[in-house]
C-alpha cells in the first residue's frame, strides 16, 4: 500500500523501469557537440529530451493559496524541480532553488512541486528550512509527475528519482532533466539557463 505521504523509494525504482515508454519523456541522450552545454553532478548528468511535446496546462495548487499554470511561464527557461518531505537529498536541493529563485533573473522561474499526500507536512518543513523565494506547488493526486504506469493519465513528467528537475525552454516543452541534488548556483548551471534562454529563435 501507498504511503499517504506520495511515492515511496520502491515506487520510484519500479518507476525508472516503466516510466521511459509510457510517459511524455520519448527520448533521452546526452548533451551532444553542438548541444548545450554539459550541466553534471558527481553521479548524475543533464539528461537530453528529444521529441517531447509542450506541457499542457494544468492547474498546480499552490503552498500559501492560489494556482499555478507552468504555461504561463512561456518565454522563460524555467526549472521544475519534483521532492518530498521524506527525501534527504531534497533538504539539501531546496535551498540552492531557493537562493536561485532568491536572485529574480528575468527570464527564469524555478518551481518546486512536492509529491507529499499530506499538505499539512509541507508548510512546516518549508519553514524549517526557511524557503523563502521558492513557488511551491502540490500534486496530491498524481496529474503532473508519476513514477511507474500512468494508469492512463497523461502526465506530463516522467518521475525517474527524487529529486528530480526538469528543464523547460521558452517554447514550453522539456529540454531534459537531471535527477539527484545539483548546484544550480554553479557556473556551469548558469551556462545551461543562458542557453537556453538565447534559444528563443532556434
């Protein structure tokens, strides 16, 4: 049984098995020559999209009240980052998002969505780790990321770990995703967001 707070680990691992053919994730590869740049932590590496179609709308609600639409960031670059209260590698990712949302640059959007069942737990973490700047979204019901079979919902995020970040280009549409903590503050992130960002007319 499902613990109430989200997917557990095992979900996840059976996730990675199923998840490639069935979600909205078609392709994967690394950064190519030619491609952007290369964007890597010591374990895990910025993982190419090929062929992934604009995410449709749906309505994320929103820790403090009020909705988000990830549509109506068209024109940005923006970062979708997937954790739960239970995920020690989220307590040290959360912050860097923090700080990166923290620094406001024009044409970036950070988005932590949390796959906790139980919203009451999320504001109290949240607080404990004092986010400050981070929009923080709930999926309780499974409609924006899942991992394993979709059950015939169209997700548009395929959970392959925890945390996970997905990269979004300005046309809307998955550019590619990394899974584990990663320095977003780091040069090479920041050359990641610049390229993409100047990507406007390709």
């Amino acid at each position: 049984m499902m613990s109430p707070r989200g997917p557990t680990r095992r979900t996840f691992v059976v996730g990675i098995m199923g998840t490639a053919a069935s979600l909205a994730l078609p392709a994967v590869g690394r950064a190519a020559a030619g491609g952007p740049p290369p964007f890597a932590t010591a374990r895990h590496q910025f993982t190419l999209v090929r062929g992934a179609r604009p995410v449709p709308p749906v309505t994320i609600p929103r820790l403090g009240g009020g909705a988000l639409d990830l549509q109506s960031f068209r024109g940005k670059v923006v970062l979708v980052n997937f954790w739960a209260t239970w995920c020690a590698a989220c307590r040290t990712e959360l912050p860097i998002l923090d700080q990166l949302a923290g620094d406001r640059r024009a044409d970036l959007a950070v988005v932590a969505i949390t796959t906790d069942r139980d919203r009451s737990v999320v504001a109290p973490f949240a607080k404990k780790l004092k986010l400050r700047h981070l929009t923080i979204g709930f999926d309780l019901g499974g409609l924006v990321g899942r991992a394993g079979a979709s059950d015939g919902v169209d997700t548009p995020f395929a959970l392959y770990g925890m945390p996970i970040t997905f990269l979004l280009g300005v046309t809307g549409q998955v550019e590619g995703y990394i899974t584990g903590e990663a320095d977003w503050l780091s040069a090479e992130a920041r050359r990641l967001f610049d390229y993409y960002a100047s990507a406007r007319g390709a």
